[in-house]
C-alpha cells in the first residue's frame, strides 16, 4: 500500500503523522514530567489527547469553519486527521494499552517518513 502521490489526502495524512512524530519526539526528550493529579491520564497519555483536540467540532462548527466545499476532498475527515497518526505511533498504542491488531494498534504500520507499511 502506497500512500505517496496517491491524493491529497494521503500526503496530508503523512505530513500529520510526520509533524506528530517529530513533535512526540521533542516532548520525550523533556524527561519527567508532571503528573496532573485530578487527571487521570499520564503525561504520555495527555500528550496524546492534545494532538487531537483541534479536530474536536460539531458538525455545524466543522462546516462553518471550512472556506470551500473542496476541503474535505483534500484534507479528509476530521475524525482521520486525529486518528490517522496516532494508530500509526507505537508509543500510541502502548500508552493506551491498545490490543494488537485493534483499530487503533493495526499490524500493518505507515512508518513516519515513508510510504510502505511496516508489517513487522
């Protein structure tokens, strides 16, 4: 499965795993962080849900915000926008104990910078 030249959308689907990397790569190198204590998600964890939340809308507020009705057809779903990158992250699925194999920890991988998926 190639993901490259493909369509729009699956070069803004790697460029947003790609960001996601290199940016789950600069907050692992901060070390320890602090653990919110009322939360009960861990920094890793949170780290996560904060990727996602620019993709939060309802349905009315997704439409408004969109400049033509071509959008979609370039940038995809919302709910793939979040989704796409972090099944793609192993750190993903091991802070969220995702199963192998779930929708969410797939076997077959899109590594960040390529176009093939990893099957190992």
């Amino acid at each position: 499965m190639s993901l490259v030249s493909q369509t729009p959308i699956d070069s803004e689907n790697l460029a947003d795993l790609d960001g996601l990397v290199s940016s789950y790569e600069a907050f692992s190198g901060l070390g320890d962080t602090e653990q919110f204590r009322d939360l009960n998600f861990g920094p890793e964890e949170l780290f996560f849900i904060s990727s996602c939340v620019k993709w939060c809308a309802t349905e009315p507020a997704k439409a408004a915000c969109r400049n033509t009705s071509s959008d979609e057809s370039r940038y995809g779903p919302w709910w793939n926008r979040c989704n796409f990158p972090l099944k793609n992250m192993e750190a993903f699925a091991e802070a969220f104990s995702c199963p192998v194999g779930s929708a969410m920890r797939p076997t077959a991988k899109v590594p960040s910078g390529t176009c093939e998926p990893d099957n190992e």
